[in-house]
C-alpha cells in the first residue's frame, strides 16, 4: 500500500476517540533530495524514521500487539493553518422513519498531531470557517449538498444490514481536488460538539430525533 500510495493509516478495526491512530509514508530529506528514502512512522505528537520495512514493521508490531488493524488509503486533506481536519456529518433516523442528515461539524487536529479527536486535543469549529479559505460560495454549496447526501446513502446502506441503527457520525476528509472521501463511521457519535456550535433551532432538531428515536430522554439537556 505505501508502493501504492505512499502515504496510509495503521489503526484499530474497533477504536474509539483516535485511540492508536498512526500514520506512515515514504519520506525523503527534502534538503538532500540524493538520500535514500525511509519510512516515517508518526503516532500522537511523534514520529520515527526507520531505513527499512523490516525495522517499520518490527516498531509497528510492538505497537500494535494482539490488537486487530487495518491499514487505510492516506488522504492528503485539506488544511486549517497547516492542521490537519476532518468534518463530521450527524446522520439520524426521523420520526417518519427516513435518514436526515442534520448537522457538520469540522475537527481540527492539534498541532503535530493525526488525529481531530476531541478528546485528542483537537478543536471543533465551523465548517463554513474551514472551507471559505478554498471555496466560494457555489463550490461550498454543491459540497455541503453532496456530504449531506453522501450521509444519507450511507447511513441507509448501512441500516439494511444493522436494521436497529438510527444515527451515525461520518468522518468525512476534503482533498485538494475536492473530492469527499469517508474515513470511518461511528454508531455512537458524541451529540455535544453540535450544541457548542449550531443555532438553537439546528441542535433543537437533533435533540428532538434522538429523543423520538430513545437515544436521549425528553427531560435530558
């Protein structure tokens, strides 16, 4: 995958909040452009170099233990002042019993850092404010309906399979060609980051479905 794409992400098949989330590329000195390349292994705020595979996979079985992986497609994302982000996509079951998507939030990582987790260090912010560096007004437009709809679709796919689901929190990365690509998704999304942000009425509605549909009980705040 590194020959493939030259740049992956090594995590857990079943984690939460980022938790052991590391990445790895072919990296070369870019002030001696003759060294020979090496594998660069970054995990929380540091990182490793290793010359050959065999090394990067010994340091990466030391990491990884008995502990199911999976290795992803690295995607060169968009930025927020040289930070990396992410925004999630709130999807939830209605009272008609349809798939809405009803709320974005964007995640910005810490500074050195790969993963946005909150709970990671990392900071919620609007995705209005994320996107206006590269977007005008048309070109947020047509991406906000296409990740509302990407939402919608996949949570609807995923429900013919999981039939008791009824919300999903969709990680979503821009790249620099605009394209949308999924990282994962979560069956239990944090509710609290869209209250922090939204309008009244916006978290009122999320707050109204997760009551209809038993996550959250009408005397809950």
């Amino acid at each position: 995958m590194l020959n493939e794409y030259g740049f992956v992400f090594v995590k857990p098949d079943n984690g939460t909040y980022g938790n052991g989330v590391m990445s790895v590329e072919l990296w070369r000195d870019e002030l001696a452009p003759e060294s020979p390349m090496q594998y660069r292994l970054r995990y929380g705020t540091e990182s490793e170099l290793f010359p050959a595979l065999e090394e990067l996979y010994e340091a990466l079985e030391k990491r990884i233990g008995q502990t199911p992986y999976l290795i992803q497609k690295g995607i060169h994302a968009l930025t927020y002042r040289r930070r990396k982000f992410d925004i999630r996509a709130l999807v939830q079951r209605t009272p008609r019993k349809t798939w809405e998507t009803t709320g974005f939030i964007g995640r910005v990582a810490a500074q050195q850092k790969v993963i946005t987790n909150y709970r990671g260090g990392g900071s919620v912010m609007l995705i209005e404010d994320l996107l206006a560096p590269y977007t005008n007004a048309k070109e947020f437009a047509r991406l906000y309906k296409e990740m509302k709809w990407i939402g919608e679709q996949v949570a609807a796919q995923l429900a013919r399979k999981f039939p008791r689901l009824k919300e999903i929190g969709l990680d979503i990365a821009i790249d620099e060609y605009h394209h949308i690509w999924i990282l994962e998704v979560n069956t239990l999304p944090a509710l609290f980051p869209f209250k922090m942000l939204h309008p009244k009425e916006v978290y009122k509605k999320i707050r109204r479905y997760a009551v209809a549909y038993g996550r959250l009980k009408a005397s809950s705040k």
